[in-house]
C-alpha cells in the first residue's frame, strides 16, 4: 500500500509541474507582440505543444497581423516561416483532440493569414466541424458558416445543414453579430419563408443608438444584396446607422455602401449628403487609380462644377494606370455625369485598347452601351467591340447572354443583321423569356429600320423573325400562371415592341391571374400598369381592395408608387374614399419614413388626386424643410433634381388654388418664368392652322391669342373672350388680359398690360390641343396631369374646351369646312 502511495504522489507532482510548464507556456504565447517571439516559442517547445497551444499560436499570429494596417501587414513572411509550417502539420495531426471552439477559430485563423483554401490544414479542419455541426455554440456556428462563405461554398450541402441549424434555432438567437454573420453565409440556400424571418429578427435585434452596429448593418444590407430584395424598414434601420456612424464612413466603406444601395435600387439623399462632405474635404487625398476610381465613382455624379472639372483633369491624369475593372466603372460615372469631355474619353478609349481582350461577356456588353452613350466616335474600337461580340455570340449557349449581345449589336454604328445573327436568335427562342424576346425584337426593329433607309437585303429576315418573335411571347404569356414570376419577368420589357405587340396580351394575363394578387405583390403590378399606361378597371379595383385590407403591411414609400398609378391614371375605384383615406391616413402616421424630396412627389401626387393632407402640406411648406430640400436637391442627378422642382411648383400652384385656407404663398414666379422662357418652342404648323380658323369664326385674328400664359404659369393654347351675348370681344378694342380674380394671390414680374375685369355676363376660353400623351394609351379618358389642369384653369375663370387628337385627326374631320363647323360648335354650344 505505501509502495502504491509513493507511486501515485511522485505521479500527481510530475502532472502538476507539467501542468505549470503547459500553463506558463500558454501564457507566453499569448503574451507574445511580434510573430518571431510565437515562432522562437514553437521552435523551442515543439516536443510539448498540445492541441490548445497550437490552436493559440496561429489565433495570435493573426491578431498580430490584424493589429498591423492593411498595407504593413507580413501574411506571406508568416505563412512562408518554417515554424508555421510546423504549427500547420502540428495541427493537422492534433485535430481530433481540438475542443470544437478552437477548431473553428484556428480554421478562422489560417484562413485570415491567406493559407490557401485547398491546403490539406483547411480540408481537416472543414471535414472535422462538419462532424461536430450539432455541437457547435452559436458563435461558433456564425464564425464556421463566415469561413465556409469566404471558401465560395455557399451552395454546398454543409451550408445547407447549417442554414437547417439556424433555422431551428433562430428565435434563440439574440446577438446580431451572429444573426448577421449567418444571413450572409446561408442567403444563397432559403427558401422565402425562411428569408422574412431572418428580416424580421434582424429588424428586431438591429440597433441604432451606437456605431458597434456600423458593420453589422453593413452585413444586412450585402444579405438583402445576396437576396435581391429591397426591404425598407430594414434597409431605412441600416441607412440611419450608417448616417450616425460618421467616424468609420472612409472611402472603403462608402464604395461598398454605394455599390450596395444601386444593386438594391435603394438611394438615400442623406447619406450622399454625408459621403460628398466626407470625401469632398480629402479629395486630394486620392491620386492612385484604385482609390481615385473609388472617388470618382461615388463623388462624380453629385459634385459641383469646380470638384467636377477636379475629378476629371485627375482622371485623366492617372488613366493609363487604371485596370480594366476601373475603366469600366469610369466610364459608367461619365455616363452617369453626362459627361461630354472629349479629352477624358480619348483617354479612356486609349487605355481600353489594352485591356478589350480581358473583358469577359457582360462586360463587354456593358462597355458598348457606355461608349454608344457617351457619343464615343473611335471606329477601330467599335470594329474590336464587333468581333469581340461575335466572337462571344458565336460560342453563347445562355439565352440571356444571346439575346443581350444581339441587342448591343444593334446599337454599334452602321450595324446591320447577318445571317449568323439571324440563326442563333431563332435557335433560343424557344427558351427565352419576355425580357429576352424583348431585346432580341428591339435590335431587329431597329435593323429593319436601317435596311429600310439603306435599301438591304436583309428587311424580309427580319420581319420573319419578328413575327417568330411575336409567337414566342405569345405563347409564353398563355402559358403563365405564376402572377409574381411573370411579374418579374416584366421588370425591365419596355419600348416599341412591348407597347405595340404585347402589352394588351400582358395586362389580359395578369386579368387572368387576378386571384394572385396579394399585398406582396400590389407594388410590382402597380409598376407594371403605370409603365403600360393602360386603364384596366379590374386590375385597378383589385389593387385597391388588397391595399385597404393590408394597409398595415404595405410599407409607407410603396405605397406612394401605388397611389401613383391611380392619380396618373385618373381612376377611382369603388369606394375610393375609403381607398385614399385609409392610404393617407397610414402616410401621414409614416411621414418620417420620407425623404425630403420624396414628400414633394407623393404631395404632387395625391394633389393630382384632389387630396391636400393638412400634416403632409404643412411639413413641406415649411422654411426648414425647404432649406433641406435645398441642400438634398444638390446631390440628385439632373433628371431626379428638375422633376422634384417642378413637381414642388405644381403642388405649390395647387395648394394656393384650391386650399386657400391653407394661407401658402405662390413662391415659384421666378422658377416659372426661367422655365418658360428657356424652354418655349415656336408655334407649331397645327397652331398656325387652328390660329387662322378661329380668326374666321370670330372675325379677325384680334379677337384670339395664342399661347397664352395664365396666373400661376398654366400655358394654354388659345384664349378669347366671348361676352354675354357670345359675341367676341377684341383684344385691341378692350384692354383686356388676364383679369383680376378675387381670392387669388399671384404675382409676376413679367411686364404687362394692367388687367381690368372682364365686362359683366363674358366668358373667358381656353381652347387646349391633346395629343396622345394626354390620354391613357388606347382610351379616351384623360390622364391625371391634363384633368387637373382643366380643373385649374376653370378655377381661374375659363371656361375650357379641349380638343382631342382622336377627334381632331378622325376621317369625321378630314375637311377644313368640318373643322371650321367643329370649332363653331365647341365655341358656340351652350355647355
């Protein structure tokens, strides 16, 4: 028994010293600032290292790295040391033994020091938490999903199982970071269902008061990228802390920002706001290609004229240093800009000439339309474009990128269909969707067009192929019966052949799928009818009766789209009190979810309507939101930039017409008069002839005017005056303009005669010319624009007579003295 006892004390002592040794060890290398220092330690003590050391060693020598900037860190000295080699075998062999923590952190480790995801450590490491899945702690799980993501195996079954894990687990997660590490690594493997809870549990543990959540929005925000899903309440959570997280807004994380919000269609006023002060103030601070394309890119579309003409002598400065990469996202900035520099694009043309073979399919395709719209006149580099694309149109097999390289085809100058064209369109039709169809049938109508004029051959290959065409997308819309998928296959159909050989086959399927309509949905359908221009009642009563029922659902900023497509199409559907009342009312509460400019097209809109929400017009017509509008306008692109203004003058002139109660002054005379004067046009041949007509009717050319300018800025065609008896009276004779009109405030600077009230008992015409544009397509019914107008002018004291195109151009009209009695008749008849 004492022998035993010895035995068992001199085996518990040399434990205990082991032990000792293992945990001084452990606190070495832990202790360790430089990677020599981890290296000397593994050198020396190789004999005693176990799994735990090991598993320490590689975690500090890439926090060691981590602590380092990007551009000092040593990862290729580490990963070529012989003592990291040893560490890697080490590891491999002690594998089994590694708790499941470590087993993550060192495939983490390795993986952060750039060892190769095909290294034989790696594979052991992958292999062996795969089998311990189930075991995994939930932080352990995020961070193996994030390192199986950055190995690209997003789509591979041990995702799939995870994704299952989380799934399972989901309501138990409560940190962020892991919630947003797993939504990115498993976004390519759910199914929908499972897409809206995560959102919902993001929305739920997002936070927005602190900038620790700065990369985790940043994470929800590539997850929605990854889904392709624009989800507001998120996506407006992330912006926010983005906007309050000022201090980690460089360069870097703009551009992916940026990147982020064009994927999504997604755009804040704010933030560019924020990004144009940031990068404006270190400008100078970004003169190598990689970072000043960054720049250019991010700062291009929204800068002032003397930072524009800064970013552009800087780009041409650098661009022959630019990567292929680069020279296309410059060349999309100049497209964005508008830019016309002559100096710039020569530049770019010139360094595209290097790198034209290294451009893979949809690049290319990309580059032609940049360079066609940029008015680029470089024939040998059009000549390259074309045998690079035939090239590739040659070996295509994927209908998409068949039908996208035919349609840029198409745009290349003297271009015209050839026999290979031809063959390979009429080879994919069969699996080509709508969108397809529509590229394919856009390039032929325009080579149609240009054989035409140019006296070709090949006018009869293309009329055939376009009527195979036209079947095609017949039998396609027949033949659906997913209302979302055929949806989304109409995202971007649009143009000729769409308007005029489909659209009515289209809207009679979605009138087909009638029953599918369903909140999540409302908002594409919208989109769609509102491109389509077209007045289908029961889609339109549909879309009505799903919003009010789902008002709730129906994020605030959708629902402005769905309001569009009613007040531009001028409908009321039943109960359409109920309808704008429920969708005001659930607006009005979600003001803050609007952007400024946002707020003036959905004011202008619901003015359209006839509807003046008191909250919604005293927030916009206000001196501080103004100033604010101001400040966002500068960093819109032009065309967003003059649509808001002379949106905030029409709903500026609407409020003071019919809300007078309002007490909103008319502020936008000199808006107008620049607007009108810049941009008025010569009276037109039509003009000319109604003009001379009229002074027949009426006795002389005195007694009528032409484009007339009212208050508030409405021009109308022609005016006269009729008095009490219908007699004319003439503008010679009477000093007579525009008269006063009691409760109305106007002002204008514009020189003329003093106006005098009209006599008692006369009437003052406007006579309005419509053209198509003022009709819903192949509908008499007015669009919304041209029946507020008509509103307005008859509060302003005119009597108005519009004359529809359909009516005046009719076979009923085709005579001057019929035209002369349907002028006489609208004048004359007692209304």
């Amino acid at each position: 028994m004492l022998c035993l006892r010895k035995v068992y004390l001199f085996a518990l002592r040399r434990y205990q010293a082991r032990t000792l040794s293992s945990d001084l060890l452990l606190s070495q290398i832990n202790n360790c600032t430089h990677e020599d220092e981890v290296f000397s330690l593994v050198g020396r003590n190789k004999a005693r290292l176990s799994e735990k050391h090991v598993g320490i060693a590689l975690n500090v020598l890439w926090q060691l790295q981590k602590k380092r900037p990007l551009l000092l860190r040593t990862s290729d000295y580490v990963r070529n040391h012989s003592q990291f080699l040893a560490l890697c075998i080490l590891a491999e062999n002690k594998v089994e033994h590694m708790e499941n923590e470590v087993i993550v952190d060192t495939l983490y480790s390795i993986q952060r020091l750039n060892v190769e995801d095909h290294d034989s450590l790696a594979g052991v490491l992958v292999t062996e938490a795969w089998k311990r899945l189930e075991r995994l702690s939930l932080p352990a799980l995020s961070k193996f999903a994030l390192c199986l993501y950055k190995q690209r195996r997003q789509f591979s079954p041990l995702i799939g199982k995870i994704a299952h894990i989380v799934d399972m687990k989901l309501d138990s997660i409560e940190d962020i970071r892991i919630l947003s590490v797993l939504m990115i690594s498993i976004s390519d493997v759910i199914s929908q269902s499972f897409r809206d809870r995560l959102l919902k549990k993001a929305e739920q543990l997002l936070g927005e008061e602190d900038e620790v959540y700065f990369n985790y929005a940043k994470r929800i925000t590539q997850f929605l990228q990854n889904v392709k899903l624009t989800y507001y309440p998120l996506l407006e959570k992330c912006n926010k802390i983005f906007l309050k997280s000022a201090s980690q807004l460089d360069l870097h994380n703009i551009s992916i920002i940026f990147g982020l919000y064009e994927q999504l269609g997604f755009d804040s006023a704010e933030f560019r706001l924020v990004a144009k002060q940031l990068l404006s103030e270190s400008i100078d601070d970004y003169h190598d290609p990689e970072t000043f394309s960054k720049l250019f890119f991010i700062l291009g579309p929204m800068a002032g004229s003397k930072v524009r003409e800064r970013l552009l002598v800087t780009a041409a400065h650098v661009a022959e240093g630019f990567s292929s990469h680069q020279v296309l996202g410059i060349l999309k900035t100049m497209q964005k800009m508008k830019c016309r520099n002559s100096h710039l694009l020569k530049k770019m043309v010139s360094v595209l000439h290097k790198h034209l073979d290294s451009y893979h399919v949809l690049q290319l395709i990309k580059l032609t339309q940049y360079l066609m719209l940029l008015h680029c006149h470089d024939h040998e580099l059009f000549a390259k474009l074309k045998t690079s694309l035939f090239g590739f149109l040659k070996s295509s097999v994927i209908p998409a990128d068949t039908a996208a390289i035919i349609r840029v085809l198409a745009m290349l100058p003297s271009s015209q269909v050839e026999e290979i064209i031809v063959n390979k369109a009429t080879a994919i039709l069969p699996q080509c969707n709508l969108q397809h169809l529509n590229y394919i049938a856009t390039a032929l109508t325009k080579w149609n067009h240009y054989d035409q004029l140019h006296w070709q051959n090949t006018s009869e290959l293309c009329v055939k192929l376009l009527q195979k065409i036209n079947d095609c997308g017949f039998q396609r819309l027949r033949k659906a019966g997913n209302l979302n998928l055929l949806l989304e296959e109409l995202t971007h159909v649009n143009g000729e052949w769409f308007q005029e050989v489909i659209r009515e086959e289209t809207v009679a399927t979605c009138q087909h799928l009638i029953d599918q309509v369903t909140w999540a949905n409302v908002l594409q359908l919208s989109f769609f009818l509102i491109k389509t221009n077209h007045r289908c009642p029961s889609l339109l009563d549909r879309i009505a009766s799903v919003t009010v029922e789902n008002t709730d659902k129906i994020h605030p900023f959708e629902m402005y789209f769905i309001l569009c497509l009613f007040s531009v199409l001028n409908y009321d559907p039943p109960g359409n009190e109920e309808f704008f009342e429920s969708c005001i009312q659930h607006l009005t509460s979600n003001l803050s979810c609007f952007e400024t400019h946002h707020l003036v097209l959905l004011g202008h809109v619901l003015a359209v309507a006839g509807y003046f929400p008191p909250a919604l017009i005293k927030t916009i017509f206000n001196v501080s939101f103004l100033s604010k509008l101001d400040a966002q306008l500068e960093v819109l692109s032009d065309t967003l930039k003059q649509r808001v203004r002379s949106r905030l003058m029409k709903l500026n002139r609407a409020v003071c017409l019919e809300c007078p109660e309002f007490h909103i002054p008319w502020f936008h005379e000199h808006y107008c008069h620049h607007i009108f004067y810049t941009g008025r046009s010569r009276i037109n041949p039509l003009r000319q002839h109604i003009h001379k007509m009229l002074a027949e009717i009426l006795g002389g050319s005195h007694y009528t005017r032409v484009s007339v300018l009212t208050p508030y800025y409405y021009e109308i065609d022609f005016e006269c005056i009729l008095d009490k008896n219908k007699k004319p009276l003439s503008y010679m004779a009477q000093n007579i303009l525009l008269g006063a009109l009691e409760g109305i405030h106007w002002r204008c600077d514009i020189k003329v005669e003093e106006r005098k009230a009209l006599p008692p008992g006369a009437q003052r015409i406007a006579l309005e010319l419509l053209d198509s544009k003022a009709f819903i397509k192949g509908s008499h019914h007015l669009k919304g624009e041209a029946a507020l107008k008509k509103r307005h002018l008859e509060m302003l004291g005119y009597r108005v007579i519009q004359i529809p195109h359909f009516e005046w151009n009719s076979m009923v009209l085709s005579t001057k003295g019929e035209q002369l009695e349907y002028l006489r008749r609208c004048l004359y008849e007692t209304q």
